[in-house]
C-alpha cells in the first residue's frame, strides 16, 4: 500500500527568536510537526502482537457466540425456580457438555445435566450449581428461589457482532489479540513497522569486545537506543560508529535516508568545530538546533534530510537516553500510526531533599522503594550507572524549587515509555 508523503525541509522549525524552549512548548511543537510516516499492511490478528491499528476493529461475531453454561450443574427452566422452598425436578436422560450441544428440549419440571461452557439446551435459561443441588435417582432437589438466568452466560454479552472493539492507532496487545480472535476478527490492516536507523559520532568512540586504547570510550548509546528501539517495536538498521567526518557522516546520512523513515543519530549534535551533525544539516537548510530548557539534554537536533526526520541526540549516554525516551518516543509513535502519548506518571513523596534553581525542566534518574521516591546519588549526564540503577524519571518543573522528604514529587516509570 502508498505510503505517506514525506515531511517537508522546515517542518521542525522553532519560532524565529527562540531561546531556550521549555519542555511542553517543544513537545507541542514536536507533536504537530510529526505525522504518520508508514504505509500499511494486511495481517492475520495473531500475528499482530505489538503492531499499530491501521483502521477501527469491529467485532465479527459476538462473543460469547451462545447462551451457554458458567458452571456445572443442572440447566433448568426459571418457571420452576419461584418457590422459596424445596425444588425438585427430574433428570433427563443425556448431558450438555461443552462442544457436545443437547439436541432435545428442556420443558418445565425437568433438568438436564450441564458442564460448563455447554451451549444452554433449547427451553432452559438457567443454571443451578451442582454444589447446591442433591439428586437421588433421576430427582435433583435444592432450595428455591433462583434468579431466571442465573449462572450463564449470553449471546453477546461480551462484544455484539459489529460492535467497535478496537480503534484505530492502538499498539496491539496480548488481549487484543484474543479480544480479536473470539469476535471472529480474521484479518486486520495494521500500519508496516517503521524502520528507523541509527550510528553514533565520535572519534573516541569504539565498539565494545575490543580494549580501549587511550582517549576512547566504548559505544553505549548505540546499544542502548537499539535495544530501545526493539523494545518499542521498531525495524532498527545499525549503520554503526562514525567518525568526526563530515564526508563520512553525509554520505551515511545520505545512505541511511533512502532505507529508512527515520535517523537517530548520538553525539556531535553541539555547535563545537568537531560536531559535523549540525554542520551537515545547517547546509541543507532543514536543521533545528533544539536548544530546550531540560536537564538532562543539551542542544537536540530535529532536521530533515532528504524527507526523512533526523533526531540529532547529545552524545553523554544520560542525556542521549532522556532524549530518547522524552522526546523522541512520542514523535516515533506518531510516525508508526500511533497517537502522541503523554507518559504515565504517578505522584509520590520524596525520600530525598533538593533545591533546584529556576530555568530547566530536571528528569532526575529515580526508583521507588517502600512507596517513596530515591534519587541517584550524582546527576552527572555521564553516569551511565544511574541509567541501569534507576526505574524511572522524577520530574521537576521549571520554576525554582526546594523539595523536602515527605513531600509528593512527579515519577514517571521507564515502563511509560516502553509501550
Ligand atoms: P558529544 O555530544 O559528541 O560532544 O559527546 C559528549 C560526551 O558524550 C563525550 O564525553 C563523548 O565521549 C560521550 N559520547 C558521545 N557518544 C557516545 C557514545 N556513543 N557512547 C558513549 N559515550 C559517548
Ligand atoms: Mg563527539
């Protein structure tokens, strides 16, 4: 199927004049930049774990499919359950067992042995639990009265047929597979995965499983953005590490941009005379230097190159990951079909004490342990150790601040960002 068109040179651009852009004002912006980026694609419901709904579902069938039987007992018609004393009624010849429907006719006084799941036999619209019942030779005895009804389950009471089960722009998930399944839902239109490539920057930078000779680092963001990638269920291809080149990196850019929807790329995204990334896209008139007024986070570049967004992550691992998650996931959403995505956040107290000054949005690296929110110990944005310490986010406003322990802070688990 068509895919969209791409995105056009100035779509990321920030108001002229802008300084240092707050957190919301860059995610608005983001938001109504970004648009669905993908083509789509026919697939089989159970196939389609973790894919983006391409229309609205609606059932196929109704589920449950019949009136049938949420217990094993006796099926009964309700006329014979008003007395508020003992009941008996005689047993019928033969079973209603699920798969096996009872092809006879319950009329009133009789009853007829039923299993659970088992298709309610023509003339019963009632259960009587087994456990409350006593037969003796072909008589089942309990107490009335029983509610009509009572220990079924009917016809559609889950999903009618044509019921809207699932809408459109929704990540697949294990229930909706089986929501899908037992509507009779056999072939769905979900968006195609958006590929996203990727390769770091930076003449100190190697891969691992070799030694570092001296002035290197092994590469972290890389591993790191890949695996997130995956997890957000993106087709990733590694284009690797490149060097401080500008050839080098315009001629990946170039290679990366007609495989791919997107490019993330780490490092060099500064004005320094070594950060090639913004160099090569100022030249092509499409380059955003997102100076946004976060912690972690430095300048983020957002640009166009040859339609394709490029997301142009800080180098130090920390930043590059914040980034990623705060930044770069909703925009991504909306790129494979998705809506944008605000993060689940939850309020609770701290278990720290902090002043912060007035100008930045922090995203402090944080678990929650016994209901109270730790912070890491340094907020360096080259720990990476704070990265795999930490669950979450705790996310202070703007405005200067003085948090005591105690006192509700803002947590956001990564786990938001993983959907
Ligand atoms: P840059 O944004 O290129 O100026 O890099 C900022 C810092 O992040 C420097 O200390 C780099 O060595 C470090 N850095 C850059 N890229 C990576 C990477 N892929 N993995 C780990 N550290 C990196
Ligand atoms: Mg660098």
């Amino acid at each position: 199927m068509k895919k969209p068109p791409p995105l056009t040179n100035d779509c990321f651009a920030l108001p002229q004049g802008t300084n240092w852009t707050p957190v919301d004002e860059a995610l608005e912006h983001l938001k109504s930049a970004s648009k669905c980026l993908v083509g789509k694609q026919q697939l089989c419901p159970v196939d389609a774990i973790g894919r983006v709904l391409a229309t609205n579902i609606h059932a196929g069938s109704s589920s449950p499919p019949y009136l049938n039987s949420a217990v094993d007992g006796y099926a009964v018609n309700s006329r014979d359950l008003k007395k508020s004393d003992l009941i008996s009624l005689v047993i019928l010849p033969g079973r209603a067992a699920a798969g096996h429907p009872y092809s006879g006719k319950i009329k009133e006084g009789e009853a007829l042995t039923i299993y659970t799941g088992a298709k309610m036999p023509i003339g019963a619209d009632t259960v009587v639990i087994k456990e409350d019942t006593v037969s003796e030779k072909n008589k089942v005895k309990f107490y009335g009265p029983i509610k009509a009804g009572s220990n079924t389950r009917d016809l559609g009471e889950d999903v009618e047929e044509n019921a809207l089960i699932l809408q459109k722009g929704k990540r697949v998930t294990p229930g909706d597979i089986a929501l899908m399944v037992s509507t009779g839902v056999s072939s769905i239109t979900v968006y195609s995965k958006l590929k996203v490539g990727i390769f770091s920057t930076g003449d100190e930078v190697i891969n691992s499983g070799i030694k570092l000779a001296d002035g290197q680092v092994f590469d972290s963001n890389r591993p790191l953005l890949l695996s997130l990638l995956v997890q957000w269920g993106f087709d990733v291809i590694d284009f690797g590490i490149l060097r401080d080149n500008r050839k080098d990196i315009e001629s990946t850019l170039e290679q990366t941009s007609k495989k791919v929807d997107v490019i993330i790329t780490s490092g060099g995204a500064s004005a320094g005379q070594e950060d090639y990334m913004s160099a090569i896209l100022t030249q092509n008139d499409s380059l955003s230097v997102w100076r946004i007024a976060v912690k972690p986070g430095r300048p983020l570049i957002l640009a166009v190159y040859n339609g394709k967004p490029v997301f142009g992550l800080p180098g130090n691992p920390v930043a590059a990951g914040t980034c990623a998650m705060v930044f770069a996931k909703p925009a991504l959403n909306v790129f494979s079909g998705r809506n944008w995505l605000e993060p689940l956040s939850f309020e609770l107290p701290a278990n720290f004490a902090k002043s912060k000054k007035a100008g930045r949005r922090e995203f402090l690296r944080a678990r929650v342990r016994n209901g109270k929110v730790d912070i890491f110990k340094s907020e360096g944005s080259g720990r990476i150790s704070g990265l795999s310490w930490a669950e979450g986010f705790v996310d202070l406003p703007e405005h200067e601040l003085s948090i005591t322990p105690g006192e509700n802070v803002k947590f956001i688990p990564f786990s938001s960002y993983m959907d």
